[in-house]
C-alpha cells in the first residue's frame, strides 16, 4: 500500500491563484474605502484606531480590523498600537500630494459597473454613447502634474527608445501633437542638437509650454503652435510627427486625424503614437482588456482600444504604413505602446 507521506500530488495545487483573483475585489473595495474616508491624509501623523475611529465615527473594533488590512496590503505602517501612512506613497495617495494618483478616482466611480457586470452580460451594455464621464481638466496645474508623472521614468524611456531609431538620427523637424508639457519635445531636442522641435496644443496649455522650454534653455530650436490638431493647419515638411496619449476618438475620427498627420509628414516621415493597444489575439495586456471591457460595457469612452492589426489597419487607410509596436510597460505605470508608422512606405 502506498504511503500517503510520500505520495504524489495528482495534480497541481492551483486553488490559491483563483484564491487571489476572488480576493482582488475585496482587497480593492477596502482599498478604495479607505480613499472615501480619506484615511490616508488623516494619518499621516501616526494615530491610533481608537482615536481615528473617533475622528471618523466610526466602530473602534471594527475600524482597528480594518486598519490591521491596509497595513498588510503596506499602504499603512504599524508600529505599536499607531497607524501611519506608508510614507513612500504618500505623494501619490494624498490629494494635494505632487504626484496624486488622481485617476484612483475611476477606480471609485466605476464601482457600481462591476458589481452590476452580470447584469450587463446577459441584458447588453448601459450606455447611450455619450462621451466617457472621465474627463480631464487641462489646468495649469494639471499639466504640471502631468509632467511630475511623465518624468517618473516614462518620459525617459520613450525618448531613449525614439533616439534608437535610424530615422531619428537624420530628422531636422518633428512636430509633437498635443505636446502638453513639452517633455517631449525637449528631450528630442536635447538627443538631436539639429533637430527643430514645434509643440502642438490648445491655446492656454502652450502658455504652460513656454514655462518649461524657457526652464530648460531650448527657445532656439523648441517652439510652440496653438491650435486644435484636428481642425487647425498642422504646418507642413516634418520629418516625424510625435503624440502621446492626447488623443481619444472612434475609427473614422482616428482615421481623419492620421490623414492629417500623414499630410504634414514628408514623404517616408515618421508617425510616432505612444498608446494603448490590445494583442492580437485579445488576451493581454490584462488592464487594456479590462478597460476595454468597461468602455463597451457603458458604451462611453474614449480610447476606443484596438489590437495592432486594427490600429495599423487604420493607419493604413490614412496612408501611413505601421512598421512596428514597442512595449513600453517596464517603465510605465500602465501597459502602453510605441506605434511607428511611416508615409508612403
């Protein structure tokens, strides 16, 4: 008779990895409650349960639990009866913090689309089409937030992995669409010392422009435009034409703006998007495809996600050739892309 020490498990173990799945929506509803309460600014000095119950109105036992998971979760510190904000994310979890993590707040308003997805399963989605309701204030302010992010290391990635091209090397004129900040179009200026750079925005966000080409002492060869890229004279005679996540719309609207993109490039220019895309076969990224899914579930939204075979379908029917898709998710908070394409190849 075989002993059951020694014997071999039939198969593999694999209930703590559906374990964790089921577990996701719970740790993140106690997450984001802790963002309705604003846990997060009240402890930032050290406090115990019973005094933030008090503060809070809240049940001392109960919120002492609660506290004892967040800090399992390392969004808090314990240290004897006290809890304190983890400081390494205080600058994102705080709002006044430089590097809030504001789009936290999706998370929140999106509450009730998940637990109702059953609901939409069998009866189709909600929406009317209307516009998404995730809307973005370009303030002053907000374009400075903007920046602070970018330069957590995705602005850095995506100018290293643009120097890399054989193209760039030889370009005397790129134009950066929706420039915002114009990170971008600095560092491309900063890689190619004979490289002129035009920043393409809305009238206000370019006044934000000129504040950081004047700080980083580029004025000779960085310049701004104002105007709405998708109505407005874009120029003409550009070797490379840059965007990065400033625009959202459906296929014809993205096929009429990579028309106009394909116009003002020279021929055998390059288009370069830094975007979100899904794969192929639509099984990844995983945080693309749940966005994805919620979009079509609201039938609202603005990104309108396609794999790269639709995206450079798309370019295509606006006379731009895709030529490859560059993952830049190591050094993003979120899975985005690369896409080059190029005029008339």
């Amino acid at each position: 008779m075989e002993r059951l020490a020694e014997m071999a498990p039939p198969l593999e173990d694999r209930g703590s990895f559906l374990r964790e799945i089921a577990m996701g929506f719970e740790k993140g509803q106690i997450f984001l409650t802790a963002l309705d309460l604003d846990i997060f600014s009240k402890l930032m000095e050290p406090k115990s349960a019973e005094t933030l119950a008090e503060e809070l109105e809240t049940n001392p036992e109960l919120t002492a639990r609660f506290l004892d998971v967040l800090t399992a979760l390392d969004v808090l510190v314990k240290k004897d009866d006290t809890y304190c904000t983890a400081p390494s994310l205080a600058p994102f979890l705080l709002d006044e913090g430089p590097y809030s993590a504001k789009y936290l707040k999706f998370s929140k308003e999106d509450r009730d689309t998940w637990t109702n997805l059953g609901n939409f399963l069998k009866n189709g989605p909600s929406g009317n089409g209307e516009e998404s309701h995730h809307k973005h204030d370009y303030t002053p302010e907000s374009i400075d937030w903007i920046a602070r992010g970018t330069m957590l290391g995705r602005l850095q990635a995506t100018l290293k992995a643009v120097r890399e091209l054989p193209e760039f090397a030889k370009a005397k004129k790129i134009i950066d669409l929706g420039g915002g900040h114009g990170l971008f179009g600095i560092g491309f200026a900063q890689e190619n010392p004979e490289l002129e750079v035009l920043i393409f925005d809305q009238p206000g966000i370019t006044d934000v422009t000129e504040k950081y080409i004047n700080k980083y002492l580029i004025q000779e060869r960085v310049r701004t435009m104002t105007g709405d890229y998708l109505k407005d004279d874009l120029g003409s005679g550009y070797d490379i034409a840059f965007e990065a996540c400033s625009f959202g719309g459906n296929t014809e609207q993205a096929r009429n703006f990579y028309r106009r993109v394909a116009d003002s490039l020279n021929e055998g220019g390059l288009f370069i998007t830094q975007t979100f895309t899904l794969d192929d076969d639509r099984t990844a990224p995983l945080s693309s495809l749940i966005w994805a899914l919620k979009e079509k579930i609201t039938g609202s939204g603005h990104m309108h996600l396609k794999t790269n075979s639709e995206l450079f379908e798309t370019l295509a029917g606006a006379g731009l050739s895709g030529i490859k898709v560059i993952d830049m998710s190591e050094s993003c908070t979120m899975p985005m892309r690369l896409v080059v394409a190029r005029k008339g190849a």
